[in-house]
C-alpha cells in the first residue's frame, strides 16, 4: 500500500473500512458508519465502518501467534525498529498536524508545538528507558526477570489522541508486548496514519494491530477477551469502571488514566501579574480539554479582585477561531457532544450561584457553525459546587478563595480525582512543602516544561498504573523470581 502522508489521501480513505490486522490492511465485517466530523465546521469528512466481534478476535489471534518471537527480539532490535518509528512521524508530522486539526479541532499551531512533538517524545522516552533497562537482576541466589506481560489491549480517546497512543504504544513495543488498538472511534484518522508508520516502520506482521470501532462493542470486547493479557484505558472514569468490570473474569492486568479536576494553587507571594495568566493558559490549553487541566485556581482570598481581573484580562488575550488560521489559539471543541457537556455545566456554574466573571453559555460571537464554546471563568466558587467537584473538560475555570494555606491544601484535595496539581510560589521551598501535600499523581511548580519521562497517572479515581518514562514502561512487564538462579 502506498504511503499515509496527506489528509484524506485516497490511501487513507482506502483504509476506513479496513483493520490492520497481521501486517495488512484486511476489510472489516461489519457494517456500522461511524461519521468524523470536522468540530469547525460541523461537516462529515470520513466514515468509518466499525469493526465486529470477529474482526477483533482476527487481531487478537494474530498478536498472539506474534508474541513470543516478538517477546525474544533483542533491545537492539526493538530500539531499531523505534527509532524508525521515531523518524517516520517526524518525516510526516505536518501531515499528522493537520489530520488532529480536521479530525478534533486542535488549532494548527497547538498540534504542530504540542500534539505531535510530544507523541514523538513518547516514542524517544521508551527508547531511552528501555536502552537501559536492567532485565534481569540478582540479590542473593534469586534471579529477579522482567518480562513482556503478552498481548496488550490499548484503548484511547479523542482529547490529545496520538499522544495517548504513543504514550501506550511505544513502552508496550519496547517492553516485547504484541498489540490491538483501538482508538476513539471520534478521532480516528490519526491512528489509521501511526498504524501506516509502524507498517513503513517493518515492524514483523501481528505485532501491532489496529481495531476501529465503538466503545461498548470493541473496547468492552477487547476488557473481556480470553487472549488479552493486559488491558490499558485512558478516558472517561465511566468507561473506565467499565473495562475493569468487563476484565475481572480473565485477571487480566488493567491500567486506567482517567478523569481530574486538578488544583492551581497560588501562595500568597506568587507573582500574580504572570502566574494568573499563565494558570489560565494552561487551564484552556488545547480548549480545556485535557485531563490534567488545572481547573480549579484557589487564590488568597485578600488577592480575589486583583486575581479575577487579571483572568479577564488573559481571557481578552485570547484568539479564538479557526484551527487551521496559524495565528489561533483554541479552535472549536472536538464533537457536539462535549459542547453539550460544557454547555451543562456553565449552566449548572450558574445555577450553584458561581459568579461569572468572563464568558458563559453560547457560542463564540461571531460564529455561527463549529463547537466554539466561550472561555468563561467563574469565582466565588465553593468546594460544594458541581464545577468545583466536576470534569468539565472545556475552556471553564473555577476561582475559588482560602483563607490559609492548610485550606488551600484541603481545597487542592477536596475532590474525587487525583491527577495533576500546580503550584505558584517565589519560594522553591515553600512550593515543594504544598506539592508534598497534594494527593496527585503528578504536581508542577511554577509551570516547568513538560517532561516526557515525568510519571503520569491518577490518585483516587484518577486511574491506577502510571504512563511515560520508567513506570509506564514497567507496567508493561511481568516480574519473575528465579529462586536458585545463583
Ligand atoms: P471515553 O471514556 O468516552 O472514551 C475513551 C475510550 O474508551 C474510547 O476509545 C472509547 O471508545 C472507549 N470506551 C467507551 N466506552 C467503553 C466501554 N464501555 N468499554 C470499553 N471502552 C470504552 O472518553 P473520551 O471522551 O474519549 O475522553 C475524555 C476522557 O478521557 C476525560 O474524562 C479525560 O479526563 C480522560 N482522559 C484521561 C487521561 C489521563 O491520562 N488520565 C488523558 C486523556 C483523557
């Protein structure tokens, strides 16, 4: 098959009523269209035919038979193959960019500096952690052995959709797993590309495999299947009861990134003049729609006014509109049915008596067609609040005031989730001392730059397992103790 390179090429249209199962592009069995819609203009660009039941064992059967000369490679080959990987998707990032602005709204600016680099960096960490990796360690007589856990199921979704897959791909393939994915059935065109660049990439046929369809059919399929050995969701935290509930009866492993409603913690001698602005950037960074957004802005509560007006300021600063116009910042929300969710829950903001300060119900002024919802910010808001305890996964914020910075760090943990955290202080010691106190899996002082090999993943109900760096590639391992070895 001729290469992925552009959007909609007649080879990647080719592909949408196709799994790639076993080194080929094989015609799906079943019959459901699954429409992608562009969130800017609200107009179906593919259809997708969801695949059954039948085509997934296929792929399941093929990443089986796959597994145990795949799990036998030696770190030098799979590093080989990676960094083919690693340097197919910089060859042909423009040509992804531009697929996660048509397929979920990403302005073409965000995808081109954040969606598509740092997929790429998933794939440059793995070949650095696994470079070094210790397989095999000996204490005493015992020989402790790390060893691929078998055939992984990998399920995605749709807010930073080739990040997540590289962020499961690249560690399960260093680790010698096999592989089904299946990405959301919302944004699929970028996964139908990835699989191209691993096909390009010569990796042995059955070792990754790409199943397209919906939640309930294929992932809850894939949480049950008897030849799936581990199971890995990043998405909602209902799906992800889901899977485990449908994974219980196999034992298999599960692995779930899920919901947050992080924290933004501003101490008393932050400097305010950046670290408003900047905490409102990163809360709207691609439209809100990020899982670790940091949501919830817990100011000083003598600093309130001073800090309401400089959101509305950052919020005026914000150019909001086409993706593909270079010049923008946040595009549309990715589907009608995440507007429809923002939508509730500005509504429900209002009705919990939240003081809307910028923003609110309604498309963006001016726009008639795309999922362009208002930057909106609320203060005056209260841990009892739905928008305070909610993800809202839209460009929302919530202000909320303490009184001491014992409140500020019950505040922090006063919610279900437990995925990200941030701190603003001038004093290093005094932010390390509340990152310390806050119940995330992940905490950043002072808006760091991102960090590939940083762990990620969730408190609470935030998730279980850990993605990126030396974590997210253990999680992919099984640990085997031979007593007597020495
Ligand atoms: P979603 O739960 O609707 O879908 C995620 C994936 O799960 C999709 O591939 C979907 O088809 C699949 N799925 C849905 N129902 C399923 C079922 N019953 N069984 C098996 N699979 C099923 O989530 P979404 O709307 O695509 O993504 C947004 C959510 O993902 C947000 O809650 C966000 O916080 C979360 N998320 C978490 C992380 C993280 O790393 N913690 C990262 C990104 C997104």
């Amino acid at each position: 098959m001729t290469l992925v390179l552009d959007p909609l090429s007649p080879a990647l249209l080719a592909c949408l009523d196709h799994a790639y199962i076993d080194g080929q592009w094989l015609p799906v069995t079943g019959s459901e269209r699954l429409p992608v819609i562009d969130p800017s203009r609200e107009t179906v660009v593919a259809g997708l035919t969801g695949a059954t039941g039948a085509d997934l064992d296929r792929a399941v059967a093929a990443a089986r038979r796959a597994f145990p000369a795949f799990a036998a490679t030696s770190v030098a080959q799979r590093i080989a193959w990676l960094e083919r990987i690693e340097a197919l998707m910089q060859e042909r990032a423009e040509a992804l960019a531009r697929m996660l602005t048509l397929e979920m709204g990403a302005a073409i600016s965000h995808a081109r500096a954040a969606h598509v680099p740092f997929a790429i960096a998933h794939v440059r960490a793995a070949i650095d952690v696994l470079a070094a990796y210790p397989f095999e360690t000996l204490r005493g007589t015992t020989a402790t052995v790390r060893e691929p856990i078998g055939v992984c199921g990998l399920i995605t979704p749709w807010n930073w959709p080739l990040y997540q897959i590289t962020a499961k791909v690249a560690p399960a393939l260093a680790a010698g797993c096999t592989i089904v994915l299946k990405p959301s059935e919302l944004s699929p065109l970028n996964a139908i590309m990835f699989a191209q660049i691993l096909h390009d990439a010569g990796l042995p046929a059955g070792v990754f495999n790409l199943v397209n369809g919906t939640g309930p059919e294929i992932g809850g399929a894939m949480a049950s299947h008897p030849d799936i050995d581990m199971i890995s969701i990043t998405g909602s935290n209902r799906a992800g009861v889901l899977v485990a509930q449908a994974a219980a009866p196999t034992v298999k492993r599960v692995t779930q990134e899920l919901g947050g409603k992080s924290p933004n913690v501003l101490l008393p001698d932050a400097d305010f003049e950046t670290v408003v602005a900047s905490g409102v950037m990163t809360a709207f960074r691609n439209v809100g729609q990020s899982c670790s957004a940091p949501t919830r802005m817990i100011v000083p509560r003598d600093r309130l006014a001073q800090v309401e007006a400089l959101a509305i300021a950052a919020v005026a600063q914000i150019r909001m509109g086409d993706p593909l116009d270079e010049g923008t910042v946040l595009g549309p929300i990715a589907n009608q049915a995440q507007f429809n969710r923002v939508q509730e829950m500005i509504e429900a903001g209002i009705a919990d008596g939240a003081r809307l300060i910028c923003g609110g119900l309604g498309r963006l002024e001016g726009l008639s067609q795309g999922f362009y919802a208002r930057p909106t910010v609320f203060s005056g808001v209260t841990a009892d609040m739905r928008i305070a305890q909610e993800e809202i996964f839209g460009p929302v914020l919530s202000i909320m005031a303490y009184d001491d910075v014992d409140e500020a760090v019950a505040l922090a943990n006063d919610t279900v989730y437990g995925l990200g955290g941030h701190v603003q202080s001038r004093d290093l010691e005094q932010a390390r001392a509340v990152a310390r106190r806050i119940r995330t899996g992940q905490v950043h002082i002072n808006h760091p730059a991102w960090d590939a090999h940083a762990p990620f993943g969730g408190y609470k109900r935030s998730g279980n397992g850990r993605e990126y760096g030396l974590p997210g590639f253990e999680d992919y391992l099984e640990t085997k103790a031979i007593v007597g070895f020495a």
